[in-house]
C-alpha cells in the first residue's frame, strides 16, 4: 500500500464526480491499488447516497427524459469494452490503458537531456496539464518550486527529495510552499505522472535560465 494518499476533500470530490479529467484521471489511478482509499471512497459514496435518498425529488421535462433515455440505451464505446485487455504496459493503471495504446518506451518523449524526459498526456484541460515525467536512475531534476500545485503519482520506480522518499503508488502535493529536487533512486528509472495548474519555476542557478521554457 502506498505511503502517500490523496486528502480527503480530494477523495470526497472524486466520489461526487467534480474532479476534473486530469485529475480524476490521476486520484483514479492511485485508487487501483490503494484500499486505505478505496474504503474512505466507499464511505463517500454510501453518504452521497443517503443525501439523495432524503432529497426531495425534482420533476423533469418529457424532453430531458428522453434525452436521458436515448444516452442509457446507446452501446458502450468500443474503449470501454475493451478494459478487460492486457494493459499495454504492465507499469499503467487500468485508468490510462485507453490513452497509451503501447510500451512506455515506445512514447515520444521530450526533454532537454537525455536523463529527463516527459511526455504531454492527451487529456490535459484548461484547469490542469498531465505528462509523464521520467527520470533516469541516479538523476535529478533541476531545483525548483511550483507556481501553483503539482500532483504526482509514482507509477514505477522511486525517487527522493529532501523531505522524504516516495514510491510505487505514491500520491504526493507540491505547492508555492514546495522547493526540492527530485532525484531518482539508483535502482532503476523513475516514471511518474504529474498533473498541474501552473508551470514549475526553476529555482537554481542554471535552472532559472530554462524558467522562460516552462510557461
């Protein structure tokens, strides 16, 4: 079981549906493994449920009605019957097998070296941007602190900062507050997912010259 968990006003949101994609996406993901979370989610969920039970119910219009009859009876996208597959890569959660159709090797990636590397996911929204981060054993990324928040998901590897060490399962936040230098532990690669709302902000010396890169 990971060490570090979404917070409860995270989980409590996920279970009413107001996360947005990215996010949801990513509380999703660490939710697979996680059962300290799913139970606090099944908590959630049973009192949304009582809530609706005592709410008064609201009458409709016919056309409303319709409108939801026609979307409960259309078939499921060809994507969601496919769950039941052999995840494209053994390290993805089920949550992001229909976005990375291959090996995690195999994505473009991009960075300034070859020790760090992200990829840009596809679902990435207004309020949030997601990539996956890897980091080549051994390696650091540049110091730096966060213009906004940062969640990470750990999905395979490790890596350190100053404060603590964190791990496959691994859900952490990073805030304005934040300034540490994740560095990957040296057993093997560090591939995370991170979904943000506002662009890192390099604090070291030759860090603060790509800051004019990360907007």
């Amino acid at each position: 079981m990971a060490n570090y968990h979404p917070n409860d006003e995270l989980l409590m949101k996920f279970s009413a549906g107001q996360l947005t994609n990215a996010l949801g996406i990513m509380v999703a993901c660490h939710l697979e493994s996680c059962e300290h979370c799913q139970s606090k989610v099944r908590m959630y969920n049973q009192i949304g449920g009582e809530i609706l039970e005592d709410t008064k119910p609201v009458q409709v219009s016919s056309e409303l009605r319709e409108k939801m009859k026609a979307l409960l009876d259309k078939p499921a996208p060809a994507e969601i019957s496919q769950l039941s597959l052999k995840a494209p890569d053994p390290v993805l959660p089920r949550p992001l097998w229909r976005f990375i159709p291959g090996m995690l090797d195999q994505l473009p990636w991009k960075g300034f070296t070859s020790s760090i590397k992200e990829y840009t996911l596809p679902f990435s929204d207004d309020s949030y941007t997601a990539k996956f981060y890897k980091i080549a054993a051994g390696k650091e990324l540049p110091e730096h602190t966060h213009k906004g928040n940062e969640f990470t998901l750990v999905l395979d590897g490790s890596f350190s900062d100053k404060s603590s060490a964190y791990h496959q399962g691994d859900f952490i936040l990073a805030d304005t507050e934040t300034v540490h230098q994740p560095k990957a532990h040296m057993d093997k690669d560090c591939i995370c997912f991170a979904v943000m709302d506002a662009p890192l902000k390099m604090t070291g010396f030759f860090g603060r010259m790509l800051n004019p890169f990360m907007s």
